[in-house]
C-alpha cells in the first residue's frame, strides 16, 4: 500500500515550531515589521505569542502564511 504525501506544507509543523523557526529566521524586531501585531512588538516571546495566536485566527493565518512564504529561504541555509 502506498502511503499518500501531504502537499500541504504546514502539514505536521505546530504553531510553536513556525513561530521559533521565524523568530530564530528573522528575530522579533523583524517579524513585528512583517507582520504588526502587539506579542511580537512589545515585550515579544514566543509563550506569550502562541498563547494569543492559538486564541486569533485572522494573526495565526498572517504567521503560517509567512512561514510558507520564507521556508524556501530557510531552507537554503
């Protein structure tokens, strides 16, 4: 039986993993610049930012849009 592959790119990634893997990418200064949204602006850490894009739809789809975007780049590394 052949196992079918996802072409889903945020297949098996967490939200946590897309946000450490953008902030080691870009850094919270960066990231606050690409997308404006108060936990990466003011006192940014990556608990209090899962704990407010886990409950924000409209800001957790900005990160996994983000982090499509930039995986080719990081993956040139």
């Amino acid at each position: 039986m052949e196992t079918k592959r996802s072409n889903d790119p945020l297949h098996g990634i967490t939200l946590k993993k897309m946000v450490e893997d953008l902030v080691a990418f870009y850094g919270f200064d960066t990231l606050g610049e690409l997308i404006n949204i108060k936990c990466f602006n003011e006192n940014p850490s990556v608990k209090s930012s899962l704990t407010f894009l886990r409950k924000t739809d409209w800001a957790r789809k900005k990160v996994e849009n983000l982090y499509v975007r930039t995986l080719p780049k990081m993956q040139q590394d």
